[in-house]
C-alpha cells in the first residue's frame, strides 16, 4: 500500500468571478433568519446609526455616492451580522423613514480564495453567486483587484471588506488594518475622475461585537476542565476562574516554548517559580517571534514589517509551494517521481505553515485582556483561543464552532469617511499617495477603535 502525504500539490487557487444569481438574493432575506435560529448562537440584534447607511443607498441607487462597508472581523459570524443588517436593519429604517430603496439591499465583498478549502464545496459555490470576489490573501492579486475596483465604480451594488484581513477573535480589540481597503477608495476616486463622474466616495467603517445574553460560566467551567486536563495541569481546590484561566496559559506556553528551545533551537526560557503574570506578553511575543523565524527560514523570507505582514507573506509562499503554477494542466507533464516529490513539498510546505497559523491565532492576545476587565465575553474569547491552539496541537480540526451560549449582536455605523475630498493630495505624486492610503487606513482605524464598546459586563464569581 502506498503512503500518501496527508496534503497534495494542486493548480494555482483560481479567480472565480461574481455571477449574482437574481433567485439566491431575493431568497437571502427570508432565509437568513432561518439560518440565524438554526446554524449560529446570533438571537439578539442592537443596530446604531442604521440611518446613515439608508442614506448612502438612497444616494447610491440616485448615483449620486459609491461607498464600501469596510466592517470589523472579530469572529468567524461576522458575514451573518452583515447580512442582517444589509438585508433585515436597513429595509425596516427605511420604511420608517419613508424612504424608498430598490431592492436587493445588498454588496458584493471580498472573501479570501482560500476560504472554500476548510468551509466545503457548497460554500465555495455560494460565495460568488451571492456576490463575492474571491482574493488571494497575501499576494497583489491582479485578477482579484481588477474586479473590486470595476465594481467598485461601475457595479449595481456598494462593495464590502473586512479591512482587519482575518478574524481576530476578540469584540473589543481592533487588530492592525491592511491598506487595501483605502486603497480601493482611491482607486474608485480616480475612475469616477477620469469619467467626469461626479458621485462622492465613502468608506464606511462598521463595528461588530458580541455579548452573551446570559454570561454562560457554567460551559466555562465546562472548556477549563476540558483545557486544563488537555494540557495536563492539576487546579487548585477552590481555585477562581481567572487563576484557572491564567495557569492554562502559563502552561501551555511554557509547554511551547520548551517545544521551540528543544527542536527548533531558539532560545525561550520558561519562567522562574513565582514570577509575576506580567511577563507573560513579553514570553508571548518571544515566542511568537520564534514560530515566524521557523517559517520565515523555510521559505527564504527576511523578517519585515509586523505580525501580519510576516504571515501574509509566509502564507503565500506557501500557497506558491502547494498550488503550482506548473500545476495549472493537472501535471501531466511531471513524471510520477516528480510529481511525488512536489507532494512531499507541499506536505512539508503546510507543517512549516502550521508556525504561521499558530502566531495569527494568538496575534491580539495579551495577558491583560481579561485582568483588566474580567466579564464573560473576554473570557470566553480567551479561552476559545486556548481551545482551538490545543486542538490544533492535538491535530483535531480547529474550525468546529464551540456555542457556549446565545448571543447578542451590536452593529453600529460610523460617519462615512470621504475619499474624493483627499483625492489631489493622493494625485500629487508617489510619495503623496502612499501617504494618503496610509492616513485613510489610520482614520479608519481610529472610527473603528472609537466603535468598541466598554460598556461594563459580567465579572467572573
């Protein structure tokens, strides 16, 4: 019998076009609260500012503004609150208001390519027939970009995108944006110019965070049992939920940090008998530094730029590694001990990657996220990270949604952030537009930043 490598060499991931199916969009609003009720914990909706996206689609159907919703990415549910507040809040604010929008009230948005490889088939032959743009990830993607930026200034629809890249897992943490996003403002800016059009330009920033709807402490208690027995710590009787919490932490990095010193020869000593909590983030960017060098030295790659950054890259020399451009014919022309050999590149190539998955798992993660403000919901978030680094240690599948309990959605939406009025100082040379990009990747930021709720929650008894 023949061992095959668990991951094979594949053609390039190929640009798959929006083909908006008329039926599917005018079937999404009556099924999706269908689907909310049956596949996700979302019961509650809170929406804010609802008005100011009626209007941009009242101005958007008279062709008087284009606009892209460029929405925060905390969970994996967020395309859901997307698609109640597109197709359930916005229609209801308008009859209220009197106004009267065409329907679909909808957008086409970026998903990432790579998506339909752990979401199945059926997702990847959804995701385009209700108006997706597939995107590579990590790459300048010219097919992809080529599509947004049509559509952006000549399609039927506003756009949307998650500028944060990834989901971060944390409702009141905003991870580091990518310029894209600012980027396509301008590019529309632009072709709006050249054709003597006159329509504005926003990029419209929209905060998402979730709360529980009753703090669900006892399937916490539930995962830390499950937690503490996977990385084999013994709690104290009688020991709070946070030490619990803390000690799984401390203990599954330590646990990896003699992984990287012992196999990998990087140098992260464990921690000293009763040193303070407070070095635990220090520990846990050394450690993370340590998994992207790892990678990093795979794939040839110098270290440059933040976290992100790093993995965007690491990523697509992987995917350049696993989805071969010399591929593209079914390998026809590779011998079978060539085609052997690029098999075992590509299985090798996604163990390397694994030390990528692991630094974006923990990227927003600091040990003071749940000391500072102790309520369900960051504890929640905190111990689901540990889960799925476990499970993904283990080499259980880290995608399986954990429900601890129902869930209450707030949306609100900012004051749109106008891209024409900036369009001169991103015109006046290379310099200027880099700079632009980059202040309009800072303002929207910053509304994303001020949209994050610190209302009080829960505390853990």
């Amino acid at each position: 019998m023949t061992d095959r490598p668990a991951v094979q060499a594949r053609p390039p991931l190929a640009f798959v076009p929006p083909t908006l199916d008329p039926l599917l969009l005018k079937a999404l609003p009556a099924a999706l609260p269908w689907w909310l009720r049956l596949a996700t914990p979302l019961a509650d909706f809170r929406t804010e500012h609802v008005e100011r996206l009626v209007a941009l689609y009242r101005d958007f159907q008279a062709g008087k503004a284009r606009f892209l919703l460029a929405f925060r990415h905390p969970t994996t549910y967020d395309p859901f609150a997307m698609g109640y507040l597109l197709s359930q809040a916005v229609p209801r604010k308008a009859r209220e208001q009197g106004v009267q929008l065409n329907g679909p009230v909808h957008a086409h948005f970026l998903y990432d390519r790579g998506i339909p490889l752990w979401a199945g088939r059926a997702v990847g032959w959804l995701l385009p027939r209700v108006g997706g743009i597939s995107i590579q990830r990590g790459r300048f993607d010219r097919l992809g970009l080529r599509a947004a930026r049509d559509l952006f200034a000549h399609g039927s629809l506003p756009l949307a995108a998650a500028p944060e890249g990834g989901t971060n897992a944390h409702s009141e943490i905003v991870g580091p944006l990518e310029p894209g996003v600012a980027q396509l403002g301008f590019w529309c800016a632009e072709d709006l110019a050249a054709a003597g059009r006159p329509e504005a330009v926003y990029i419209v920033p929209v905060g998402i965070r979730y709360s529980y709807i009753d703090a669900p402490w006892a399937a916490l208690d539930r995962l830390l049992d499950t937690l503490e027995a996977d990385v084999g710590h013994q709690p104290a009787p009688g020991g709070d939920r946070y030490g619990r919490l803390l000690a799984v932490g401390e203990r599954l990095l330590a646990q990896m940090e003699s992984f990287y010193s012992r196999f990998y020869r990087r140098h992260l000593p464990s921690a000293a008998p009763g040193e303070p909590a407070a070095r635990f983030d220090e520990r846990l960017t050394r450690l993370l530094e340590a998994a992207l060098q790892v990678a990093e030295e795979f794939f040839d790659l110098s270290a440059k730029g933040n976290l992100i950054d790093r993995c965007r890259r690491i990523e697509q020399a992987g995917f350049e590694r696993i989805f071969r451009e010399d591929l593209k014919d079914g390998g026809r022309g590779l011998s079978p001990t060539e085609r052997g050999l690029a098999d075992r590149l590509a299985e090798e190539t996604d163990l390397r990657m694994w030390h990528m998955r692991l630094v974006e798992n923990f990227v927003a993660v600091n040990g003071n996220y749940v000391r500072s403000k102790p309520t369900a919901e960051r504890f929640a978030e905190t111990a689901l990270i540990a889960l799925r680094t476990v499970q993904s240690l283990k080499g259980d599948s880290p995608f399986e949604a954990v429900n601890l309990g129902k869930q209450r959605v707030h949306l609100t939406v900012a004051e749109p952030l106008s891209v024409r009025e900036r369009l001169a100082a991103y015109q006046s040379g290379r310099q200027g537009a880099r700079q632009e990009v980059a202040r309009l990747t800072d303002d929207l930021q910053a509304a994303l930043e001020a949209m994050v709720d610190g209302a009080s929650g829960r505390s853990p008894r």
